[in-house]
C-alpha cells in the first residue's frame, strides 16, 4: 500500500523574504546573482547554484552605504532560505578593494551629529553581521582587494576567507573617529594572539595578506598579477622566512627603495591589466564543489558549531556597542569622520591629535571652538 494514501501538498513554498528592490541598476549598489555550481572541470551542474553578494561601489572602494547594507542582508537571508544553493560567495567589484567599511562620506554628512539616526543605521549594520552569522549555507569571503575597517569586520564574520595577494588588511577607527566593535573586537581575539588583535586593532597598521596567512587570519592566498604565462607574488612583501633583529619577517612590507620600486611595479601591473583574479576564482570553485559532495545538514551543523564561538562574544556585545558609536558621532566621530570627507579640500585626513589632546588636558569643551582648532584647514584658508 505505501504512504500514497497521505494527503500531500507538492507545490513547492516560495521561502524569499526580500524581492530585488534591493539590488539597484546604478552604483552604488548591491549585484545579487545566483550562478550555477560548477565542478572541478567547469561543467555546469542541473538545478544547483551558488549565490554571489557582490558590493559594487568600486569609485569608493566598494564601502557601502546604508541601502547597500540592506541589500547585503537582502542578499544572505534569501541565499540562507533557498533549497537549490550550495554556499555563498561574498565578494565585491574589481580588484582594488573588497571593501574599506562604512561610506565615509555618508557618515560625515549625514549622521554625525545625528547619534539616533547613526543608532537605527547600526541597527542596519548589526543585521548585516547577523545574516553572515546566521547564514544555513556556508560564507565564502573572497578577497578581491583591500580589506580594511569594516570591510574587515563583515570579512571575518564569514567562514572562509580565499584572499588575492594584493589585498591588505587593517582597521582605521582610531584614526578616524571611531572604534573597531563592529565585529573586529569581538572576533580577532580568536583569529590571532591577544597582543597581535590588541595592535591590529588600535595601530591602524596594514597588514599584507601573506602576514594575515601567516598569523591565522584567512585560509588561502593566491597571486593576482600574471606576467605571460607565469605568476607572480607580491613583490612588495618579504617572502622568505629569514630573522631581522631577532624577529620572523615572513609577510611583511619591504622597506625604502625596495617597496617604492615594487608599488611601482604593481601599479604598472594593473594600468597594462596584468592583474587576473582566475587563481582566487579557482580556488573558490574548489572549496565550494568541497562543500557541495558533503551531506548539507552535517555540514552546517558543523559550520554553526564553530561559528557560535564567534557569535557568543558578538551577541554580547553588539547592542552596547551600538549605543556608544551612535553616542560618539556626536564627538570624535564628528571631528574624524569631518576630516577624513574633507581631505581633498585640506590636504589632510585627520586631525590635529596633539593639539586636542592638549585641550583636553586643559579641559576645555568639546564645542564648535574646540573642533574648529583641531580640524585640518582649507589649503587657501590659513590657519589660526
């Protein structure tokens, strides 16, 4: 007899939650793409696909702006509810940058000194992260270009990171107003050392992608600039393991003419388009035909095994966090973001920072008199 006497419904539900409002036709914007899986030859597979979230802002080097970072989360949550995807692919236009965080411009103009309006923007943004987190297909970052800021806060909320060479790696927030807690304080404590997240965090050094390889930050880095038919790494970064006054430099950024004339070499690399990303897409394809021959609901238990190590030090601390950096866009945010937007017309992207120091310890008020001695000047404006 079977089951066939169980009153069944076929018709398959319809699981989206967001239609394609949120994916424009004009940057910036969000390209929201479902590509068909692909074996290790190339050949197409029926029925099966893989979501690309792409950022597409490249004039800024893809930072998003409040409607992107909804379409980020437009992106995930339908990736996350579709049956036929096998994993997702988080990665941006070009290959200059994957991403350098929040628009700047967006920030300076529009919500400093509007703290609620910044508070509902992390809102936004708190979502963003979540819908990585909670993603029920695995989050495959690649590094198409630098990785800074929050950019490296939404990179390392995925599960894997497949880098170009010629990315680099950083926060900026100290620098520039802010603070790293969108993600970065709460997740490179368990990528790297203590004291390496403590520095990365605060420095606003730039990393290279060899160094981040090397100290545990991403999976795999492959080289993106192809002269005829060979590779060449980054020549901008010290690639044999040998000791300088007592210290490993393997990773990191040659020094004096050595860097001048490597910089030179890639920026002529890129204006004669000899930077090919085929190696990361290669190893992207592999990695995701990896997770498509594993049964799909061991794998993601697995996956959110590992990533709730991550989620439980950002749940923490994600809504209070909000509330400080909304507070701050009334202060330091104000005089970083104001810096930063302006430097074409001043010639300078931060502040005086000694200077306000000194007010401070001479406690003065933060008002309009003390942000006006600190900020940079018009270059035909001179300074008090």
């Amino acid at each position: 007899m079977g089951l066939n006497w169980l009153p069944r419904k076929e018709e398959l539900k319809n699981h989206d939650l967001h239609g394609p409002q949120h994916w424009g036709d004009s940057t910036p914007r969000i390209i929201y793409e479902k590509r068909p899986l692909k074996d290790l030859e190339g050949n197409i597979i029926d029925n099966l696909f893989v979501s690309w979230i792409i950022l597409d802002n490249p004039r800024q080097y893809n930072s998003y702006t409040t409607e992107m970072v909804k379409g980020v989360i437009a992106g995930f949550e339908n990736a996350s509810l579709d049956r036929s995807v096998v994993a997702v692919v988080f990665t941006a236009v070009g290959s200059s940058a994957f991403c350098t965080g929040g628009n700047t411009k967006e920030y300076a103009e529009y919500y400093t000194l509007r703290p609620n309006e910044y508070g509902e923007y992390m809102d936004l943004f708190n979502h963003m992260v979540d819908s990585i987190l909670m993603c029920k297909k695995p989050v495959i970052n690649r590094v198409n270009g630098m990785r800074v800021a929050g950019g490296q806060e939404i990179g390392m909320a995925c599960d894997l990171a497949v880098v170009s060479d010629l990315a680099i790696f950083g926060q900026a927030g100290p620098r520039h107003g802010s603070s790293p807690d969108g993600g970065s304080s709460d997740f490179l404590p368990w990528y790297l050392s203590i004291e390496d997240a403590m520095w990365n965090c605060v420095s606003c050094e730039l990393w290279s992608a060899y160094k981040m390889k090397r100290l545990g930050l991403v999976s795999k880095v492959v080289p993106a600039i192809k002269d005829g038919d060979n590779w060449v790494r980054n020549p901008s970064v010290v690639l044999d393991k040998y000791v300088e006054d007592g210290e490993i430099v393997f990773g990191e950024f040659k020094k004096g003419e050595e860097y001048k004339e490597a910089r030179t070499y890639i920026k002529r690399a890129k204006e004669q388009n000899n930077v090919s990303l085929e190696l990361l897409d290669r190893e992207v394809n592999g990695i995701v035909w990896t997770f498509a021959n594993l049964f799909p609901g061991c794998l993601i238990k697995a996956m959110d095994s590992i990533r709730a190590k991550k989620k439980f030090f950002w749940n923490h601390t994600k809504d209070y966090n909000r509330h400080w950096l909304a507070a701050n866009m009334n202060y330091e945010a104000f005089l970083g973001f104001q810096a930063f937007n302006t430097r074409k017309i001043t010639g300078k992207d931060t502040i005086d920072f000694i200077k306000f120091r000194q007010l401070i310890a001479q406690g003065k008020l933060a008002d309009e008199e003390m942000y006006e001695a600190v900020l940079p000047k018009p270059k035909d404006k001179p300074a008090n």
